[in-house]
C-alpha cells in the first residue's frame, strides 16, 4: 500500500522552509499532497490557485508531490482523502504551542490521524511567507529565501499590489 502524507498550510507564497519539508518528506513517503487551505479568515497576496501554481513550479523536479487545495476542516479533508498522515514543519517554540494544541484537536475529531512535526534546518528557521512578503514590498532581496522559479512571480504581484494602490 501506498505511504501517503497530507501538508496543509496556507503558502502565501510557499517559502526555502516549506520547500525543505517537502523535499524531505517526498524522500519518506510515496506521495505527498500539499494542500492549500482556503481560508477566509486571511487576506492573502497570491489567490488559492496562484498559490498552487508557485508550489508547482517549485516542485517540479519532485514526481511524487501533489498540488491540491481544500476548505474548511482539515479532518474533513483527510477523511475525503482517505490519508491519515499529516505533516507540519516547527520552526521555534512558538510554533509549538499552536502545532501541538492544533494536533491534539485533530486527534480528539479523527482518532486515525498521526501528525509528524518536522524540525526546520536552523538556516530556514528565520523564514516565513509573512516577512517575505514584507522584504518585497519594500524592495528587498527575496532570492534566498524562496525557490528560484518563483521569485519573479512574487515581485510582479507587488508591482500589480503597487500599481492598484494597495
Ligand atoms: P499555516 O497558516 O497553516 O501556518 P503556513 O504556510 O504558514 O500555513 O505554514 C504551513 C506549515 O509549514 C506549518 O506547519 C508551518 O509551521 C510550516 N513552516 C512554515 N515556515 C517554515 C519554515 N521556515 N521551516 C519549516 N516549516 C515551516
């Protein structure tokens, strides 16, 4: 039987860190779908469909990563699914908090669930979708924290954020 994994997340723009979560994990399951939440509680940059675009690019070279998306609970999904594997990456304690009390919830709704926690490599540990997207829009360099297909993609939305006045 096929080893299948879920990796939730919102990756407004997936980011170095998310991409070395799914580069090791591919290495440990036969598949991994990565699943973009449609989350009406945010305001994303790139809409759920660009967001699956950029994770496609990124993972080209990776045969065994599925793009996908999903709204609502993730229980839900993975039941839909029929996955019960889930990986989250940790980054420092303060992630903890939030990643434990969300997998202690999602075992008490769907007992079948196991959710790996992954550590970050230290040099990714600084890195996530929000202070990337500040280091754009005030004209930063992103190019070492997000894949090199991508970066592109990430200063034309800015320019497009800039020109409609957002
Ligand atoms: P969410 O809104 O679900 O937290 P994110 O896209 O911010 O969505 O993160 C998705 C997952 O990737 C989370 O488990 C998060 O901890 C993890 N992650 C984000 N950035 C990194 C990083 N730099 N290194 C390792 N894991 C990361």
């Amino acid at each position: 039987m096929e080893k299948i994994c879920i990796y939730p997340g919102s990756f407004d723009p997936i980011t170095n860190g998310h991409m070395d979560i799914i580069d090791r994990s591919s290495k440990i399951f036969d598949k991994i779908i990565v699943a973009v939440l449609m989350n009406a509680s945010k305001t994303p940059m790139f809409s759920v469909e660009e967001r699956m675009d950029l994770i496609r690019k990124s993972t080209e070279h990776l045969p065994n990563v599925e793009v996908d998306s999903f709204k609502g609970l993730l229980v839900h999904y993975l039941e839909e699914k029929n996955v019960n594997i889930v990986i989250r990456g940790l980054r420092a304690v303060s992630d903890f908090e939030h990643e434990f009390s969300m997998a202690a919830l999602n075992a008490h709704m769907y007992p079948k669930i196991e959710t790996i926690l992954m550590m970050t490599r230290t040099e990714n540990s600084f890195l996530s979708s929000s202070f990337i997207k500040d280091i754009a829009r005030n004209k930063g360099d992103i190019k070492d924290f997000v894949p090199s297909q991508i970066v592109s993609d990430i200063t034309k939305k800015i320019q497009e954020e800039r020109f409609s006045g957002k």
